[in-house]
C-alpha cells in the first residue's frame, strides 16, 4: 500500500470509530497524567519534608559555625587578627567558599570577637542568688545596629588601642534582670565596662540572637562546687572595633563567623549534595580553604549534616512503603491499557481475519494497528504529562517525561501486539468459549513462574520488613500485587468449573432466563478472563492501601491517647483548685471528670520510681473502659476495712518487681500497706508506667486528716467524652490558673493526634497512599465498565431478538442482571478475600512507623505499627463493582426496551 493509502485508512478508521478512539484517548490522559504526577508527587512532599526538618529546627542547629581560638592566631601582630577591618575581609572571603547548594541567610549572619571563658563581676551591687558573683561573657560583633532598636543611650564606640575601659550595651532584658542602666560600670579583670546603652532586639528567635542566647538575655546557671549554688550570666556587646582589647582578657578570646543555612530553596535531590557539602567544610577540603583564609586552627562545626541524616533515614523508611503503592497502582494502570488492547483486538478479530484471509501482512496488520493507537495514545500521553507537568508541582521533569512516555507507547502497543498474537496465520473462525477453553502449556509456565515470584516476595517481605531499610526493593514492592494476580489467575482456571455445574440443572428446568444467562456466561470468550485479572489487583491493590491508611489512623490513635491518657488531661505541679472539676465538666462535650491524686514513690529496690495512683473507683473504672486503657472492676479495689493490706491493681512491671506480698508505700498522706490483686498494662493517669491503682476512699479512711488537707489534694483531672469543645476547655483552664504559683497545663488528645501527622514528609506520603486506594479502586470500576460495554452490542441485539419471540421487558432485565452478575460477584468476593489474604500474609513485614510517627523507625515504645484490616477499603470497591454492574446492565435494558426491534437487529449491517 502506498503511505497515501495508510493515510486515508487512518482518517477513514478515527472518523468511522469516534467514540472507541475518545475512550482510548481519555483513558491515555488519566493515566498519562497519574504516572507523571507521582514522581513529581513524591518530589513535591520530600521537598516540603526536607525544608521542614532544617526550617523547625532551633536556630543553633541550622547555622555553620567557623572559629579560630586565641592560640591559633600566628600573625606577626595578634591584635591585628582582631581588628573589625579585618574580620570583615574573611567574612567575604568564607562566604565565596561555599559552593552550591550551600546557601547562607547573609542578613542573619554574624561575625565577631568573644570570650569562651565567662568573666565574675565583682561589683556588690549586682544580684547574687546564693553567693557566687555573675559571669560576663563578652562580644564585640558586627551589624548590632542592625538587628536591634535603640531604646536608650546610643551604642558602643571603639577604645583606644591599650585602653582599660571599653562602652558596651546590653539588651532591656539583661537590664532589668541585673539591674543595670545606662551609666553603670562593671569591674571584671583586666577590664572595666560602660554600660552606654539599651536595645531591643528585632528578632529574638531569629538566628542573630538566638543561636548564643546569652547575647539577648541573662540567665540562671548552676555553679559546678559542693555544694551547687545558683548565679547570673549574662552577655555585653561591645563595638565591633574592640576585638583586640579582648586579647588583654583572661576570657581566652576567640574569632568567629555564623552562618544560617538558608533552605527555603532547598530541593530534596539536593540533600546529598549539601551532606556532602558539610561533611567537606567541617573535615575535608572545603575546611582547608577556609583555613588559608581564617587560619591555620579554623575549625568548622554544624548540626545540618546530622539533620540531613534524619532527613535520609526518614526518607529511606517511607520509600519502601510508597514503592508498594507506586507499584500496585501501577501495574493496575498497565493490565487496564492492556485489557483495553486485548478487548479492541477481540471486537475487531473478524476485520482483522479477513484482511489476513485477503493477503493482509502481519507486520502491515500491525503497523496500521499502531499507526491508529499511536494517532490518539500519544497526543493524549503528551497531554497528560503536560498537565501533570503544569499542576503538580516538583522539581524533576525526565521521570515524568519517561512515565508519560512509557503511557502513550503501551497505550500504542497494546492492540497491535494482542491482534499480532491472535492472527500471526490466517486461520477459520473458531470459537473460544470460556468454559471451554483449556489453558496452553506457556499459559501454565508462565502463570508457574509468577506463583514463584510472588511466594518469594512474600517470603522477602515476612522477612525483611519495609523498615529494614537498604532501599526499595522491587520485588518486595510489587508483594500485593503478585499476591492478586496469582489470586485472579486460580479464579480464572475456576470460573469455567461452577459455570459448567450449574448450567446442566438449569438446562432442565422449564424458565429461560436461569439457562440463557449461564449459556452465554460460558460462552464468553477466553478474553473475558482479562477485566477479571484487573478487577482483583485493583481491588487487592485498593484494600491493602486501605489498611495502610487505617493502620496509619490506628497507631496515631493509640501514641495520642498513650501520651493523654484520656480525651483531655489538666495537671499541675501543686494541687488543682477545687472549682476547676465543676468547671471543666460543664464544658459540651465532657462525659466525666475524673480527679486523681497521682505521686513518685521511691522504690526500695533502686529501680525506677512508681507511680502512686489513688483515684474513685467507679469513676475511674469507667474512664478505664472508656479508653480501653487497663479496664478493671471497681469491686477490684474494694476497701477490705481494719488493718488488711489495700488491694491494688499494678503494671506487669511492679509485679514481676515486688511480686504478690504486701507491701508498704510511704506517699505525702502516710504509710500505706498493699497488697497486688491484679495486672493491668495501662492505665489512664499513667500509661505504661510502673504504677500502682488504690482506691482513694480507702486512703480517706486510713488517714482522714492529711487526705483531707488541700494541700494534699488532686494534681491531675482526667476528661472522657466525644467531640470536647477544646476552646471551651482551654478557656475553663485559664480562668481557674492561679494568679500566683506553677501554672495549669491542659494536654488535649485530639492536639497530640494532630501533632503526629505534622511533619511533611508523612502528610505527603499518606496523602499518595489515599490517591492510590481512590485510583485503584476507580481502575477496577473502570476494567468492569470497560468489559460490559464491549459485549453490550451482543446483549441488545440478543434481548430484541428474544423479544421477537414474545420475552416480557420483566424477563429480559432479569436475563441482563444475571448475565452481569457472575463475574461481578466472582470479582468482588474474589477481591475482598484476597485483599483480607494479602493483608495477613504481608502484615508481619509492613511497619508504618515511619509513615504513622514522627522521628520513628520502629514505632518506639508502641512497638512497629502494622496493617489494619479496614473494612471500608475491603467492602466498598467490591460492592462497587457488583452495582455498576447492575447499574450497567439495567440501564442497557432499560434503553433497549424504549427502542424498536428491527432498528437492533439491523445495526450490524451498518458500515
């Protein structure tokens, strides 16, 4: 044929089949579009992950620190090493040091002069706690002016060279705490000091001041003596032209630059360079240059590199998990642009035989197959990976490029290679019923073959766990989904088998409707297995995401109440007031307000303290239910009455500790005698603590006086309830803190939930989780659709034919319901069995912790977090599919009936 012959065929096939070429076209994009936004997903939430992690840091952790001590100055003329010109000059040239992607914040940088030995004040007037005198640190630093508001005096100028007295100021904080003003002298040795002035810092928590926190404020230290005795330190900010008088000092001076690493630009693909970056200027060649330009003894320290590290292990412990969800997804996408192949190729099969019985090529054949794909898959891959491109936002564009790519070339190749395959020589028509058919030999190796596999990733994945780091490993990743293939491939050896048994009584029963929908069942082609393939690894792949996510929900569940106790926990370091419980269950939402006398206990055996619990029985017991932490009986802690040890209920812990005799506590109320009666894990007020559970009326009884005493009273209040109004709560709290003495503090278990799912990283990673279960559930809908609609045509004419012959509209929707029902229900069932199977068989080998904790490799004192059977995840996409399969095949009847029949029954003679 001549290409203008290809050309036309090529127009005349695309404008005859509009309507199979838009479905081609539109299922390309979506999944176009879904490949390219993940990696560029999966860049977008590490990046955001990355900047958090060194952004929520304290800003001494996030600074690159270079120093020089007073020994390591070799020039001729020490001072000069000193003078600001100087420091100023090696500042510029540090900076031209570090290379990309190490970037400095330059207006919260900081260089200049300090002493690292503190300087005493001797003067008497200055506050003394216990004795010792205050300790001066002192600093001539650049750019004061800067990043402080004058508030009084002006600031420092430069001493003469030699001189004993130098101007200083210090911030209105230090001011006020020791007393000074403008005016006042302090004597250290060797130096006298001028207050000239009072500033305010600009920023107190910016890196400027924060990063040394004696710069913005004075502070209480403990001296190192027998015994320890509380002093002041403070900071005094001298002119940047003073360095050199600091030499004169016993306060061992040395020079200094500080610089903020500045990752609002950071990139996830970055982190590694910027390690390696670090690594270098604190132990390898970078430090070497810093050293020709500050001196020989520079020395360069930062803590970014062990941030990035977090980062790393971090990011090393999601990836495995986001592999298994990369993978399912994918592959569910893949058997979808296949079955869409393998469907058109079966629909066409009588066209395509009769062009190879005419002489047709097989590589002609082929290539005008492609051709055609190819006209509508790659535009509309194009289309999709642009528009990823535009909306997702990421760094990296070839892996979505090659994702994008990789679409539109299988959505081209799929029909061509199916319709290959079927026709390599022209051969008569046969028909290949799906109760009939017998599998081939390389149907059998092959299905053999990928048993193999998938029994060896799950045996890798039992073992290895996802959190055992080393990386992602494909074959581990790709567990679920071998697990649903091997499913769907049994399932299609068994099919055939109920449908053969079931046809032969229904053969012998007088109602048409039972035979005929059996008949044409098992009449389907052999290519009919296909939707069945998709629709259980999609339906696998959707309810192993789903208990992902509610395993995720579950643990973060379980860490906030671990850290509450309760709904809400309201406690202090003295006695809660009386009118804080009447308040605080008056707020909507609160079921029970539960007071508790909690205290330390020292323990005789030199272990860890104990926890002395001693709260109402019934009202704790039923918080205790509530929470589902420790639920005991109130009639467990029944007081005995006279002088018989008090039952108590005690953590393993204390048990296997003390065991079972009686035993004497000495609490703030007086001796106490108990005597365990039973083992809880848990308890509210202290969850997996070595706690001992008394009741508070037996205490009462025993010692009237000292219980009673309000200073004895209540330090914890534990709330259950639903939906507690927390600023309601939060308002109750601060109206009921003492104006006088330790304040009130109010821990919330909805706060501390929210608190787990804070770091980026995770919200990301569980955010891909939730839009891979929602895809793989929306690709099995659509595998189903898919397969009902390419036999629809066959099941109208059938129905208008029955009509012909006097079949009632009832029967004829009954008969389309029937023929729909058994592999939508074989489907279904198959898909939540096997999601369950999958679930308990991977289980032992998913830990979560990372996706479901922050800073968790191994779930930490909750142990590793594992799958969560969801029944949702489970249930919903299965009964999903059976109604869009009634759906569909009511409809399809439904409109079949409103049309005529010598219109259906003429509609294959149509060209």
């Amino acid at each position: 044929m001549s290409a203008l012959t290809w050309t036309g065929l090529l127009a005349i096939r695309l404008r005859t089949a509009r309507g199979a070429a838009l479905a081609l076209g539109t299922l390309v994009l979506v999944t176009a579009f879904l490949a390219a936004a993940f990696p560029r997903g999966v860049d977008a939430y590490e990046t955001r992950g990355v900047r958090h992690a060194l952004g929520a840091a304290p800003p001494e952790q996030r600074t690159v620190e270079i120093s020089v001590a007073r020994g390591d100055v070799t020039a001729a003329d020490p001072a000069a090493a000193y003078r600001a010109a100087e420091l100023g000059r090696q500042d510029r040239a540090i900076r031209r040091q570090f290379e990309e992607p190490l970037r400095v914040s330059g207006d919260q940088s900081l260089y200049g002069v300090r002493t690292t030995k503190a300087l005493n004040a001797r003067d008497s007037w200055l506050p003394r706690p216990e004795g010792p005198d205050p300790a001066m640190s002192l600093y001539a630093v650049a750019d004061l002016a800067r990043h402080a508001t004058l508030t009084r005096g002006r600031l420092p100028r430069g001493a003469a060279s030699g001189a004993r007295t130098v101007e200083a100021v210090v911030t209105v904080s230090t001011a006020r705490t020791l007393g000074l003003r403008v005016g006042s002298q302090l004597h250290l040795p060797g130096l006298t000091v001028r207050i000239c002035g009072l500033l305010t810092p600009h920023d107190p928590d910016g890196p400027y001041w924060a990063v040394d926190p004696l710069m913005a404020a004075a502070r209480q230290d403990v001296s190192a003596g027998t015994p320890p005795q509380k002093y002041w330190r403070a900071g005094l900010l001298l002119s940047p032209q003073d360095g050199p008088a600091l030499t004169a000092t016993e306060g061992e001076p040395e020079k200094f630059w500080r610089y903020p690493v500045d990752a609002s630009a950071l990139t996830a693909q970055e982190a590694p360079r910027l390690r390696d970056r670090l690594v270098s200027l604190e132990h390898g060649a970078a430090l070497a240059k810093v050293r020709g330009v500050a001196g020989g003894g520079a020395l360069a320290d930062s803590a970014v590199d062990g941030l990035l590290d977090g980062f790393a292990r971090m990011r090393a412990a999601v990836a495995p998990v986001i592999a298994v969800a990369a993978f399912g997804i994918g592959t569910v996408a893949g058997i979808v642009l296949l079955m869409t192949g393998a469907l058109a190729a079966a629909r066409r099969g009588p066209e395509l035989a009769l062009l190879r019985a005419r002489g047709a090529s097989l590589a002609g054949l082929t290539g005008q197959l492609a051709a055609e794909a190819g006209a509508v898959a790659l535009p509309a891959a194009a289309a999709g990976g642009g528009l990823a491109l535009l909306v997702v936002p990421g760094e990296r564009v070839l892996p979505s490029l090659l994702a994008a790519a990789g679409t539109g070339l299988l959505g081209t190749l799929a029909l061509p290679l199916r319709a290959a395959a079927a026709h390599r020589r022209p051969r008569t028509a046969a028909r290949a019923d799906l109760a009939t058919a017998r599998p081939s030999r390389r149907r059998t190796v092959a299905e053999l073959t990928v048993l193999v596999l998938a029994a060896g990733a799950v045996v890798a994945l039992r073992r290895r766990s996802t959190a055992a780091g080393g990386g992602v490993d494909a074959l581990v990743s790709a567990a679920p989904v071998l697990i649903g293939v091997i499913a769907a491939l049994v399932l299609l050896r068994l099919y055939p088998l109920p449908l053969r048994l079931a046809s032969r009584p229904a053969a012998r029963t007088s109602g048409l409707t039972g035979f005929l929908a059996l008949a044409r069942a098992g009449r389907a082609p052999a290519t009919a297995g296909l939707p069945l393939l998709a629709l259980l690894v999609a339906l696998t792949t959707a309810s192993f995401g789903g208990s992902v996510l509610a395993g995720i929900a579950t643990a973060r569940d379980r860490a906030a109440l671990t850290a509450v106790g309760a709904e809400a926990r309201v406690f202090a370091d003295e006695p809660l007031p009386a009118a804080l419980q009447r308040a605080v269950a008056a707020v909507p939402g609160v079921d029970d307000a539960v007071p508790v006398r909690l205290s330390v206990q020292a323990a005789d055996d030199g272990g860890p303290p104990l926890y002395l619990v001693i709260a109402d029985p019934p009202a704790y017991s039923r918080l205790a239910r509530a929470t589902g932490l420790g639920a005991f009986s109130a009639a467990q802690l029944a007081d005995p009455g006279g002088d018989r040890p008090l039952p108590a209920i005690v953590s393993p812990r204390v048990l296997a500790r003390f065991g079972r005799a009686p035993m004497a506590l000495q609490p703030e109320f007086g001796q106490l005698v108990i005597r365990p009666t039973a083992v809880r894990t848990d308890t509210p007020a202290q969850p997996g603590g070595d706690f001992v559970l008394l009741n508070a009326r037996s205490v009462a009884r025993l010692h009237p006086d000292t219980y009673a005493d309000p200073a004895n009273g209540p330090t914890l209040l534990l709330l259950s309830g639903h939906s507690l109004d927390a600023g309601a709560l939060r308002a109750a709290v601060r109206a009921h803190t003492p104006a006088a003495g330790p304040p009130l503090r109010l821990a919330l278990r909805s706060a501390e939930r929210a608190a787990l799912a804070d770091s980026p990283l995770q919200q990301g990673a569980e955010r891909l989780y939730t839009a891979a279960v929602v895809a793989g559930a929306g690709f099995a809908l659509l595998a189903l659709l898919l397969s009902l609609l390419q036999t629809a045509p066959q099941r109208t004419q059938l129905l208008a034919r029955l009509r012909t012959m006097g079949l009632p509209p009832a029967q004829g929707r009954r008969l389309m319901v029937l023929e729909a029902l058994p592999q939508a229900l074989l489907a279904a069932a198959g898909g939540a069995l096997v999601g369950a199977a999958a679930i308990r068989l991977l289980s032992a080998g998913m830990d979560l912790a990372p996706l479901a904790l922050p800073g968790a490799s191994g779930g930490g004192a909750l142990g590793a977090v594992r799958l969560r059977t969801d029944a949702a995840s489970l249930l919903l996409p299965s009964a999903g599919v059976v109604v869009l399969a009634l759906v569909v095949a009511l409809a399809q009847a439904w409109l079949s009936e409103r049309r005529r029949e010598s219109a259906e029954l003429r509609m294959g003679e149509r060209p």
